[in-house]
C-alpha cells in the first residue's frame, strides 16, 4: 500500500478526470464528482461508483432531481498500489469507468474494452 497525501490523491483524480475527452466531459448532464476515503461497507474493495440515471434511461420526465453522483474511492485505491504511477493508472480507469456508467455503457462492455 503506497501513502499518498488527500491533496495529491484529488490532484490525481482532477488530473484524470481533465484527461477524458472534452467532447465527452462537455455532455455530462447534471453530474457531481466526489472523492471520499471509504467505499460502503457492503462493498469495501470497490474503487469507484456511478449513483445516477444514465443518459440512456432519460426521458422527458426526466428533471428537477438531485445530480447524479460519482465517487471515488481514496483508501481501496491506495491499498491496491505500490507506486503513485500505479494509483495514475487506477484513478484514470475508474473515473473513466464510473463516467462510461453516466453514458449508459455496462460493466460486461467496459471490461471488453479494458476499464474493469
């Protein structure tokens, strides 16, 4: 497990989130990042998590509701790391994976195409 400072781990996801595509980043709908230290209890080895209606389930009911959320998870994160070039990489899947979510594409896709 690598120690990385609650500073430089934001940094991290800021830098990743940055990373993704602007035409993609410019199509987040009502869409909110955090960073938070534990995954919940029922699920504590996962890194990252997308609680929303992705932009597939939208209709014209959709409004007037709380942003979707997507968080990141600091203490899985590092536990699975030995270096900060391994949280990189980590932090970079799971904020593309949780964003993929948003645009509706599951986890059976995002694994063929390697964000698992």
């Amino acid at each position: 497990m690598i120690n990385v400072s609650d500073e430089r781990f934001d940094e991290l996801v800021d830098a990743a989130f940055e990373a993704i595509p602007a035409e993609l980043t410019r199509q987040l709908s009502n869409v909110v990042l955090f960073i938070e230290d534990d995954a919940p209890a029922e699920e504590p080895d996962l890194l990252g998590l997308y609680d929303g209606v992705p932009l597939t389930e939208r209709d014209t009911s959709y409004g007037g509701v709380m942003p979707d959320r997507i968080f990141v998870f600091r203490k899985p994160t590092l536990e699975i790391c030995d270096t900060e070039a391994e949280v990189i990489h980590e932090i970079g899947i799971t904020v593309a994976h949780e964003i993929a979510h948003h645009f509706g594409i599951d986890d059976n896709r995002l694994h063929e195409l390697g964000y698992a």
